[in-house]
C-alpha cells in the first residue's frame, strides 16, 4: 500500500481530488490517502515530509503583505528544488499544435521569485534577481541525467544572457560546461524571446529546456497553451526527499458551476503519481482511458465543452 498526502486545496480542489480517488480506486491501485486542505502549511508541509509524495491541488490563499506569496512559501517549507513540467498533446484534447513532447526543467529556489524588492526612492523599486552557481549546476545536471535517462536527444538552455551578462551568463556557461560531461546528447542555446516566438511557430521542434526560475515559469505556460492548456502540462516538484504533484492552477465554483471542474489536469498529475510509486500500467491504462473518453467528445467547461467533471469521471473509469 502506498501512503500518499492529498491537498485538496480551494475552488474546483476538493471536487477534482474527490474523482480522482474514485479512479484511483477503479484502477485497482492500493493508496491511502492523507487528506489536507494546506492552508495549515506546517501540518500539509509535515505530512509530505512523512509519506515523502503529495498530490496537491491549487490553494487560493490571500496575499500577506511583505510575505511571499503561499505557493512560494510552501515549496520553499518543502525543500523543491526544481520543476519538471512535462508538456505533450493529449489524444482528443484541442490544441494549437500537435507533436509536442517538451520537457521544461526549471530552477525552483532563487532568481526574481527570491522576493527581494525594495524602494529606492518614492515611485522607484529594485527587484533583485538571484542567480548562484550551485542552483544553475543542479537544474542544468538533472536536466541532463532527464534526458539521458529518457532517451532524449537535445537539451536546450533558455536564458537572456545577451542582457544580464553577470547571472544569465553563468547559467549559461554552466550549461555548456556540463554539456561536455554528456557527448551523446546535443547541447545548444536559445534567448528566451526567441524561444517564446519559436515555441509558438514550431514547438514540436524542441526536446529539454532547461530554465530559471522566471524563464520557466513564462516558457512552461507558452508551451502548454500550443498544446492544449493546463491538462497536458503537469508539475513535478523535486526536493531532498520528497516529490510534490502540484495542479499550479484552480478554477473556482461560481465560474464553472458546481460540477463543471475539469479534472483532467488532476488525472495528468496521477498517472505521474503512478509512474512514481513503480504502478506504470496503471498509469498507462489511466492515460489511456482520458483520451479515450476526449476522443469520445467528453470535455470539460474550461476545455470548449460541457461535460459535468463526475461524467468525466464516470466516462474514463468505463474506458479504464
């Protein structure tokens, strides 16, 4: 049996999380769950920490002042050092483009997200963007050992380094230097704007992208509107001990109705999960199924169509 924390967040989290457990429990898969809401960070931060993964939806917390935001917060108390953000098409699922398969590394612990601002003087702020070289060693190493392990071909560093000389330019010499270590896998560059009209013209082109914290966040969001929104770009966040399945975005009751969630992002973020704890079969069959059932035109409110989020469930654990 695998013990698993589930935060089910705010919005369309509780209904998501609570489908998800039916389709988990229709896979078969032994799983108990240690249900949170998260927004008692220290007890959710704690429960993770035990089990040593946690699924976790959106939590709409308000903003506090001179306090970095809650989700910042929360993988900070986590220890994440990184993001996997695997973004690829999903049979049924509309999209702009199709044949992309990217995976986005990003750096998760620094860059502008450290939350260093201050006034200079009335009307003139400074955001301080902080780059070291241990953070650019670690997101460019494991982007690498992704892509070897994977059987990928090309890894990408995304910076703006023809600007911040200083910070971009270290990330992106970290990049090169550790290309070296990696003959079998190409190794170039891209300016992030650059990639940005790229990824819109032709996103099927790229492999790994390996980011800071900004980039990715910008680049990962870009590539995932190509290929068909939020359900086809799930988060995997990595710390010493602990992997955090994180839904980055909620959608709340009054906008889609009281069983109008989409809870295709939630069934992406699992069968990650699954593939996690050793269940890739299960994974497989959950894939499956989910496009499947878009193929069969059950989509969502937020995803073009009008399908309840519990015939959405009913419609995949038939196809499982």
């Amino acid at each position: 049996m695998h013990t698993i924390t589930l935060i089910e967040g705010d919005g369309v989290g509780p209904q998501v999380a609570a489908v998800t457990q039916d389709v988990v429990r229709a896979l078969g898969v032994d799983i108990r769950w240690d249900v949170q809401d998260g927004h008692d960070i220290e007890a959710a931060v704690a429960s993770i920490k035990a089990n040593g993964v946690g699924l976790k939806a959106k939590v709409l917390a308000r903003a506090v002042p001179k306090q970095v935001p809650y989700t910042v917060r929360f993988r900070r108390s986590l220890g994440i050092e990184l993001f996997e953000r695997h973004v690829h098409n999903l049979r049924g699922l509309p999209a702009r483009a199709q044949g992309v398969d990217i995976m986005v590394v990003r750096e998760a612990t620094e860059d502008i997200y450290a939350g260093f601002e201050h006034v200079v003087t009335p009307g003139v702020y400074e955001s301080i963007k902080v780059t070291t070289r241990a953070a650019c060693e670690r997101v460019h190493r494991h982007a690498f050992e992704w892509a070897r392990a994977n059987g990928r071909k090309r890894v990408t560093t995304v910076h703006k380094a023809n600007i911040m000389k200083k910070a971009d330019g270290m990330f992106l010499a970290v990049g090169n230097t550790m290309a070296a270590e990696y003959p079998d896998l190409v190794h170039d560059d891209v300016i992030v704007d650059a990639l940005c009209m790229q990824l819109v013209r032709r996103p099927a082109s790229f492999d790994v992208l390996v980011c800071g914290n900004l980039f990715g966040d910008i680049v990962s969001d870009c590539a995932a509107g190509m290929a068909g929104g939020l359900a086809v770009a799930t988060a995997i966040g990595r710390g010493p001990g602990v992997t955090l399945f994180e839904n980055t975005h909620s959608t709340t009751i009054d906008v889609v109705g009281e069983d109008g969630a989409n809870p295709y992002p939630f069934f992406g973020l699992t069968c990650d999960l699954l593939r996690h704890l050793g269940e890739a079969k299960s994974a497989d069959r959950l894939r499956h199924a989910c496009e499947e059932a878009l193929l069969a035109g059950l989509l969502p409110l937020d995803a073009g169509g009008n399908t309840p989020c519990t015939a959405v469930r009913d419609g995949v654990i038939a196809r499982l």
